[in-house]
C-alpha cells in the first residue's frame, strides 16, 4: 500500500491580503513558517520514506521544516506549482473581479476555462497528477509526503481518483498547511483516506490563489 500526503504550504502575505499568487514566487510569512513548524512534527509521524515539493519558495520552506525533522532531502518539481493565473497574478482577488468581470463570474461559477490567461483545470489536473505519480513511485509501497499548492492540490487530487472538476468543487479546499491523504492498493487503485487534516494555529486564508 502506498501513501501519497498531500501538503498546502504555509500561510504567505499574499493569502493574507487575498491577492493572486499562482506562479508568482512568494515566501512565507511568519505566521507561514510557524504553521509548518507545527505541522511537521505531525507529518513525522506518518514516517515518510520521500518529500518532493513545488519549486516556489512557499512550498520549499515548508517542506524544509519537514526535512528537519525528519532528515530526510526535499526533492523539487516544477510540476508541482500552483495553477498559472494569467493577467491576474499579482491583482487582489477585488481588483481581478473589477477589471475582469466576465472571466471573474466564470471563475467562480467553476467554469474549467475562465480566460484571462488562466491555465485551464483539464491542463492543471493533468499536470498534478502525473507529478503526484511520479512522486508516490518514488517510494512504492511507503509514504510520500508532496508540498504543493491550495487550487493544484484539489486538481491533483481529483485526477489521480478520476474524479471531474465538478466533483472536485464539492471538496473544500485546503487550508493553509493542512493535507489530503490518499493511499494506493492494488485491488482499489487510489482512495481517499482523509482531507483538509491538521492543527490551526490561527485563522488561515484557504482561497486557492
């Protein structure tokens, strides 16, 4: 049986003023490197056999406190960074809706490709998940903990299990340092053990952005 932990990184002054990271390389904040110290000794304890983590500075940090605690390297995968958000990266969630309305009521309708530049949920499910499967075959059979983004980590998710984007709307995004939980068998293929787990230090912004 293989476990596949699926970790949001920690809390960034961007998720705090709800602006639009995406791809935008934006460090943690305090309140970001507290959660992952708190978390990581919790994901420790799952004893994971591998960490890989999106080449943003956000998810590497966060799984540097993982790393500590447990030895183990951090293995980087650009694959691994959050959904592109086109002309809106860089814009509050407030500026993206008054300068892009159409787009922004598609958006948050879930419509899968809104415009504006914003990479399409089919290319960002695609792309997470073959990056989450190249990461669990790392360690066939034992624990990969992924450090990874709010948006792509539902995508991911929800193409490793088949399941569509519209499903996908139903499930909660994480919270800023918390994770998903996903095992693999032979017989059942990929299911979902557990989802949004983790210790709440202090309000954290769980927009995917």
């Amino acid at each position: 049986m293989t476990r596949l932990v699926v970790w949001r990184h920690g809390n960034t002054d961007w998720n705090a003023a709800g602006r639009v990271q995406g791809q935008t390389d934006v460090p943690l904040n305090d309140l970001g490197r507290e959660q992952a110290r708190t978390a990581a000794p919790l994901l420790a304890g799952l004893r994971p056999d591998v960490i890989v983590a999106s080449d943003l500075r956000r998810a590497v940090d966060t799984a540097a406190a993982l790393a500590e605690v447990t030895g183990l390297p951090v293995r980087t995968d650009a694959r691994l960074r959050e959904r592109h958000f086109g002309q809106w990266q860089g814009l509050l969630l407030t500026e993206a809706a008054e300068r892009f309305p159409d787009e922004y009521a598609r958006w948050r309708a879930g419509d899968p490709d809104p415009g504006a530049g914003i990479e399409t949920l089919e290319d960002l499910g695609k792309r997470l998940g073959a990056a989450f499967q190249d990461a669990a075959d790392l360690a066939a059979g034992g624990t990969v903990v992924v450090t990874t983004h709010g948006g792509a980590a539902r995508q991911g998710v929800g193409y490793l299990l088949g399941w569509d984007h519209r499903v996908m709307r139903t499930v909660g995004s994480l919270g800023n340092c918390h994770w998903t939980e996903l095992r693999h068998g032979d017989a059942r293929g990929w299911h979902l053990r557990t989802h949004n787990v983790g210790l709440i230090t202090r309000p954290a912004l769980a927009e995917p952005v």
